[in-house]
C-alpha cells in the first residue's frame, strides 16, 4: 500500500474530495495554514498501482504537477475500502513518479559509485586470479552496476533527458572505469611477483569462462535486465538483481583489463565483447519490459517522442547485439571445435598404442597432452599433441612413432598435427 499527501490549491478542494469520493477511497483531509497558494491537505491510501491513475485524476481536478505530493509506505492500513480499492487496482506495479524517483535513487552519486566499483572490480580481479567462485561473488555484491542500467531505461520510456545522460555516462564511465582498475591491478601483480613466474592466466578456469563465452552468456544478460525491470516495478528483491547484473558485467570487464596487463589481446578483446554483449542485452530488455508495462510519460505530448526513442533504442541496440553475437557465436564453434579435438586426440592414441606393436610399452597416467587454442583453429595453426611414453631399460623404439601418431591423427581428425612423444625409462627388480 501507498500513502498519498498532496496540497490542495485554493478553490480546488470541493472537486479534488469530490474526485477520491468517486474513486471510493478513503481520506483525511484538513486546513493548511502555511502556503497562501493552498487551502488544504488530503492524505489518503491508494494500492501502489493506483498511486498513477487517481493523481491524474486529481490533477484534471485542479492539482498542479508542482503541487506539493508526498507518497509514502506505510506498514500497515486499516480501512474498510480497502479491499474494494485491490480489487480495483490489482497489480502490484509501482506508479510512474514512484518509478523515477527510484530510478534516481539507483543512480548515486559519483564518488560514492566510482568508490564501490574499484572496490568491486580489485575484489574480483583477486578472485579471478585465485580461481575463486566464492571472492567474485563477494565482489558482486558490493557492485553499483543496477542503478545506472535502470536509469537510462526509465529516462527513456519517461522522456527524461537528464535521467538517460546520467544513466548512460555512468554505465560508460564505470565500465571503462572496471577495465582499468583490472589492468592496474594486474600489472602490479606482475611487476610485484605475486603470481608465479610464467604462469598463463588463460588457464585459469575462471578468466577461462570469460574469454570461452556462449550464447549462455546473453541469457545471462538478459535475465539480469529483465529480473532488475521486476524488481524496480514490484519492489522486491532489487539487491539479489543487482547481483545478477554485476556478475554479468564486472567479472568479464575485470578480465579484459588483465589480457591488457599481461599482453594477451585475444583476452581483452574478447572479454571487451562479451562486456558489451551483456550491457546492452542489460538495457533492452530492462527498456521492453518496462514500456510493457505501460510507463508513458507525464505530458500526453511527450508520449510520441517517448515512443520513437524507444523503438529507435530497441533496434539500435537489437542490431549491436545481433553483430556482438555473431561474435559471441563464432567463439562458441571455435571452442567446441577445439574441445572435439582434444577429446578425439587423446582418445585415438591412448587406441593406438594399445595396439600388439606397441604391448610393450606404456602411456604415463594422463600424459597426452593437447594444446589446441581458439585462435589455432582461426590461424589455421596445427595442434600440438605431446605423448609420454614408459619404456623397459633398453628396449628398442618403435621406428617413426610420433610420425605414426602424426599421421593417424591427422588422418582421423582433418586437421594438422604436430606430435612430440617421450619416453621415461624404467627398471624393475627380479
């Protein structure tokens, strides 16, 4: 339920009565004594869906959109209308002036929203390079990223320039912000020699998952834009939302700054795409759902541009996403492209040298190893398959092993191999 306190106009207080009489609503009203402009004050209950409707109403009834409104939520109301008044207004969506003000609290200030997101995005960045699930969430909690995706989606549906400008800036601003504070930080992990020498962070499975993304990853995004839409118009559960959104952002962003730092472009570039993937599936489906839901703009004359922006924003954004997820596509065929083959590498010589001719001889446990990037199947580059092998105390080698290898896998595959095989030689006691 919503409390509703508004300032009657002098000469307006019979029709404005008169109105939430029609409306069958409950009221208290009494002199107002302060401002000369105002004769009255009515302060009545009204479901939050109703809050909309009956000032429009009261508006028509001579109170002015600079009137003094105040809307409130109360804990409880006991009214004996109050039943009539949900059956009458069921939904349990917010008003439009309930909308933007949320919308602006959910933009905070610079300082404040610059604060939390190096905070957020060192955290994550720590916890990419631990290889900890449980650090990355962390960081998402404590991340402002909600605020300004919901801000340029309602300032687009109500025609509020400055809300768009604000939510825009700080989407750019904090995202280009994130990419470089993941750099900083990885280039003094460098510089410092916190992380052991060599070490390739592609490897790790959690900067792995960002720079391996699917189509998954736009579901993600979406789900995210469409769950924080819910939650600003229900008002419920907005601070699990703005996990979601964060996870969806920070974390990828946070890896494109550490393929700058360690001079890995792929990284970067492909973290930077799957960044923008994501906040733009983050803002078209937070701008459809909530236009859906019937949000126009206050003044009836500013409800066709309102419309225009929109439609236009939605293919703009619809098209960007469509290019990016070609992108996003390729990846995922050059990755499970690349998985196959691994998988068929490893299983065809563990076949082979199970053959008579090679009885005598044994793999190490694990030891075929396959390096087969993404960008080898893009270059076109051959892929590299390593074989250790043990072998009795002089026992003669097979003659052109690891070109049979090479040459049964490359037959097998399709693809071009380079095969390397060592041998551990062992002895055994009588």
């Amino acid at each position: 339920m919503r409390l509703v306190e508004v300032l009657i106009p002098k000469g307006k207080r019979d029709s404005v009565l008169k109105t939430l009489d029609a409306e069958g609503i409950d009221y208290a009203a009494w002199q107002e004594t302060g401002r000369g402009d105002f004769e009255a004050v009515v302060q009545f209950p009204i479901p939050p869906v109703g809050v909309e409707p009956v000032l429009e109403k009261l508006r028509k009834a001579g109170v002015g959109e600079d009137t003094y409104t105040i809307v409130l939520a109360p804990e409880m109301v006991i009214s004996r209308r109050i039943d009539t008044l949900k059956e009458h207004y069921p939904d349990q969506r917010i008003s439009r002036e309930e909308l933007i003000t949320r919308a602006q609290d959910l933009a905070p200030p610079v300082s404040t929203y610059a604060a939390f997101l190096i905070l957020s995005t060192a955290i994550a960045t720590a916890g990419l390079l631990l290889d900890s699930v449980a650090t990355i969430i962390g960081a998402m909690v404590i991340a402002p990223l909600m605020g300004p995706a919901i801000s340029t989606s309602v300032g687009t549906v109500v025609y509020d320039r400055k809300l768009v400008t604000r939510g825009l800036t700080l989407q750019i601003a904090g995202l280009l912000l994130a990419i470089a504070v993941g750099a900083l930080i990885g280039f003094l992990v460098m510089e410092l020699g916190i992380m052991p020498p060599g070490i390739d962070i592609r490897e790790i499975s959690q900067v792995a998952e960002r720079t391996s993304p699917n189509f998954l990853s736009l579901f993600l995004a979406l789900g995210s834009g469409i769950a924080g839409a819910i939650s600003i118009i229900r008002n419920a559960g907005s601070a699990l939302v703005g996990v979601a959104i964060a996870a969806a952002l920070v974390p990828p962003a946070a890896t494109a700054g550490l393929g700058f730092a360690f001079g890995l472009p792929a990284v970067a570039i492909i973290s930077s795409v799957l960044v923008l993937v994501n906040v733009l599936a983050i803002n078209i489906s937070a701008l459809v759902l909530f236009w859906l839901s019937g949000f126009r703009p206050l003044r009836p004359s500013a409800v066709g541009r309102a419309r225009k922006a929109v439609v236009s924003n939605v293919m703009v954004l619809g098209v960007a996403i469509a290019i990016l997820s070609t992108v996003l596509g390729l990846v995922t065929y050059v990755s499970s492209q690349t998985a196959l083959m691994e998988q068929q590498a490893k299983a065809e010589v563990s076949v082979m040298l199970n053959e008579s001719e090679y009885e005598d001889m044994r793999l190490v446990t694990e030891s075929v190893d396959v390096s087969y990037r993404p960008a080898d199947l893009i270059l076109n580059e051959p892929a590299r398959v390593t074989v250790i092998l043990y072998r009795r105390a002089g026992q003669e080698l097979p003659p052109g092993i690891a070109q049979r290898i090479d040459d049964h896998l490359t037959e097998f595959t399709g693809r071009e191999v380079r095969v390397r095989v060592g041998f551990i030689e062992a002895q055994q006691t009588t």
